[in-house]
C-alpha cells in the first residue's frame, strides 16, 4: 500500500509518472538497504528491539515525505527523503520468515509454512492497492500515504511483542554469540546458492515493478486511476488461487529447476500485456495480468525454500534481508526505468522491456541451476 500510494500521491501532485516513479524507486532502494541492514541487526540481538525503533523512525520519516510533497520541495529532496524512509521501514518480512524455524520443523512443515507466508502476503496486495487507489481520490491525495505509513507503524510495534518474537530475542540475547558466516560486508551472500537465490528475486522485482508503473498508466489514459489499484488487487488474487493448486503438485519438482522456469513464464505473460495496445484494451489487459499473477506466489514460495538449502546456519533474517533486498531493488530498477519508457512510448512498451528483462535473468538462472542443485546442499549432521 505504501509505495503505490506513494507513486499515486506524488504523480498527483507533480503531473509526472517519471517524478513518481523516480521517489518511489528512491522507497525501494532503502528498504532494500535496510532489510539487510535490520535483519543482520536481528540476527545478533532478536527482531523486538530493532522492530520497535524503526517503527518509530518511520513514522518520522512518512511524515517528512509527506510534508516535502505538500510545500513543493524539488525533485531530489523527495527522493532522498523517499531513501530515507526506505531505510527506516520496518524489516518485517524477513523477520517473520525467520521466525518460522522456531516454530515449525524444518521439511515438508516448513516448505508449506512458507507457502502459506507467501499467500498470507499476497492477501495484503490484494486489499493495499485497492485502498491505496480508492484514497488518491480523496478529498487529499495523500491519505492513502499516512494510513499506509500509520498501519506499518501500529503493526510492527504489535508484531514485535508478540510472545513468538519476545522468546526469540530473549533466546538471542542469552546465546550474546554472533553468527560466526554473518562476518563481513556480504554476510550470507557470499554463498554461491545465495546468490542465485537473489539473482531469482531480482528478477522477480524487476518485472512487478515494470507492471506497477505500467498498469496505473493504461488506466489513467483510459481514464480510470482507481481500476489501476483495482487491477493490482485483481493479480494478487489470480497469485493467491494459483498458489493454493500450485502448493498441491509443484513443477518442475527440482528447486533447482524451478526458480528459472517459473522467472521464464513470468517473464513472457508480462511481455504478452503489451498486446493491450495503443487502444489501452483494458480486457485485454485483465487476462494477460491474470496469467502473469498465477505465477507470483509459486515463485515467492521457491524463494523462500532455496534460502533453506543456500543460507549459513544463523543467518536467517540477514539471508532473507538479501531476498527482500534484490527484489526491491528489482522494483526500483523496474518502476523507475518503465516511468521513463511510458512517457517515451506508452505502456505497452513498459511491459515488452519488463519480459526481456526477466527473461534474460531467467537465463542467467538457468545457468547457475547446479548451485542450488541437491548435490550442492551441505551435509546434514543427525541430531
């Protein structure tokens, strides 16, 4: 909700989709910064702690952006307010995917644990658009930045004291070890795995962040703003049905192979949302994204289960920092570069360099398919 708020509150002030593109990539770059960041911080000391300080900083930060864009502050001041915010936005994905060690086994458990984190998430983009769609039309534009900014404050405070995450940083603190493979500037990232791992989430967020911007601007030129939020809802929903039969019968079965497929597939039903044409053919437009959506959840899931085989050992949050990191940078790379090519040569070109760009990560996947490959899994050591 916060960053297509965002986007629509500052196209709406300034007339510009380059300008808001630009501050909301400036919200995707730090909080990719800040996911590693934050999650090599929890891993040390627990999530509550570092959870209950960025709450607070960025509700200081929201408000700062908000009050830049009401007294027309020029264009590098927002995005670097826009950065700061990223920074400052609460960790919480990675930290509630790390918690699901503590509470479920690891196997089968866990690999549906994650697919039900994935579409527990997909729910949320599936209400955040709508909201956020319906509350640039209101009276101010930027009511649907405070409530999102608002929510993420009151719900990061709520999660962080919750009694699962309170255990595991008190666990933490009496372990006061540091995670022996977190030691240097790329942490857990220095595995080969890990780097495919994120390599697939890159390109993952390259291609959303294409359809984020491009989608809001057939809308527009066909008139209707809000059907933008509304057609993002729409996505989120194919993802969540798809990932519920998906879960029942996975392919390709090998991890492996899965993450360069399911990037292919997506890549070529994005490219396909370009046949909306000059006309802006909104039907057109709902199957193609429909298509592409079936396949988000598959792919947040295989993420989150190729952390299992590539990640160090006590490095949980920080390697899923690393995720959440090369997927916003994806969308800020994504938003930021089809803002740009809409106002050059309309959506439907947005969407065309959105696939080549995630078809080509998907072949740079499939050749780094062996560093996740089964024979590449540490030895497990029995209890």
């Amino acid at each position: 909700m916060f960053g297509l708020a965002t986007l629509l509150y500052v196209q709406r002030a300034s007339g510009s989709f380059a300008a808001a593109g630009l501050v909301s990539a400036g919200i995707l770059a730090g909080e990719g910064i800040g996911a590693v960041v934050q999650g090599r911080v929890m891993d040390r000391r627990g999530p509550t702690w570092p959870l209950l300080l960025v709450a607070v900083l960025f509700g200081v930060a929201g408000a700062a952006l908000v009050t830049a864009v009401e007294t027309g502050q020029p264009l590098p001041v927002l995005v670097a307010l826009a950065l700061v915010a990223g920074l400052v936005q609460p960790a919480l994905p990675g930290a509630s995917r790390a918690l699901w060690s503590d509470l479920v086994p690891p196997g089968r458990l866990r690999d549906t644990a994650y697919g039900y984190e994935a579409i527990s998430l997909e729910v949320f983009f599936i209400l955040g658009p709508a909201i956020a769609a319906f509350l640039v039309a209101a009276p101010w534009p930027g009511t649907g930045v405070v409530v999102a900014v608002a929510l993420m404050a009151v719900g990061s405070v709520g999660f962080a004291l919750t009694p699962a995450v309170r255990a595991r940083s008190a666990a933490m603190a009496d372990r006061g070890d540091q995670p022996a493979s977190s030691v240097g500037l790329f942490g857990a990232l220095a595995r080969p795995g890990m780097r495919t791992v994120a390599l697939a989430s890159l390109g993952f967020g390259l291609v959303v962040g294409t359809v984020e911007v491009g989608v809001p601007a057939v809308t527009a030129a066909a008139g209707s703003a809000p059907m933008g939020g509304l057609l993002l809802s729409a996505w989120s929903v194919a993802s969540v049905v798809a990932g519920v039969i998906y879960g029942m019968r996975p392919w390709p079965r090998p991890l492996h192979l899965r993450m360069p497929v399911l990037l292919g597939v997506f890549a070529v039903f994005v490219a396909m949302m370009a046949l909306t044409g000059p006309l802006e053919s909104l039907p057109v437009l709902v199957v193609t994204m429909l298509l592409a959506g079936a396949v988000i959840t598959p792919q947040v899931t295989a993420h989150s289960m190729a952390v299992e085989i590539a990640t160090p050992a006590g490095t949980a949050s920080e390697a899923f920092g690393w995720v959440i990191t090369a997927a916003t940078l994806g969308l800020a790379a994504g938003q930021s570069f089809a803002g740009f090519v809409v106002e050059a040569a309309g959506p439907p070109a947005a969407f065309l360099a959105g696939g080549a760009s995630g078809a080509l990560l998907a072949v740079v996947l499939w050749l780094r398919r062996a560093t996740l490959a089964p024979s590449a899994e540490p030895a497990s050591v029995p209890a």
